[in-house]
C-alpha cells in the first residue's frame, strides 16, 4: 500500500470545509464528494444528502451477505471551523 494512502489523506485534509463561513460551502459539498467516492472505491453505496442547507453522507460497506450479520456505525464529521480567533491558538493552526 506505502504512503499513497497518507497522500490521498494528505489532499482530504486540504479541502477547506469550514461549515460556517457561507463562502466556503462548495468546499463542504466537495469534501463529502471526496468521502462518498472512497465509500464508493471501497465497494459500498453512498449518497449525498442535504440536511440543513449542508451536505450529509450516508455511506455502507457490508462486510457480509448474511442477513443477521453484525452492523458497525461509523461516524466523523468532514467540516471543519474557521481558526478565527487567532490569538487563542497555542500553535498556528
């Protein structure tokens, strides 16, 4: 595998998602296209939907075609906030 996944990692973590800045809210439809494609890549099913205004993934990889097999949850958040105010960082964001 070597560091191509740190590197596709690497241009996630570049998509400025920040949820309250209105001028960014193409930035967090892409970085849910970015995470529903490598749902997608994964072999699973995904889509987009919105929920107040944002982008919401709904994603699923089974792990099994049994009926009764057991279901794993898997939640994060790909928007991010603005790093204003600035002088309460300990280290440049």
């Amino acid at each position: 595998m070597g560091a191509a996944w740190f590197d596709e990692l690497a241009d996630f973590l570049r998509i400025p998602s920040i949820s309250a800045d209105p001028d960014r809210a193409q930035d967090v439809v892409a970085a849910a296209r970015w995470v529903c494609a490598r749902i997608r890549e994964a072999g699973g099913d995904c889509e987009i939907l919105e929920r107040g205004g944002r982008p919401l993934v709904v994603g699923e990889i089974r792990a099994s075609s049994r009926r009764n097999a057991p279901t794993i949850l898997c939640y994060g958040h790909f928007d991010v906030q603005p790093p204003d105010p600035l002088e309460l960082w300990e280290s440049p964001p």
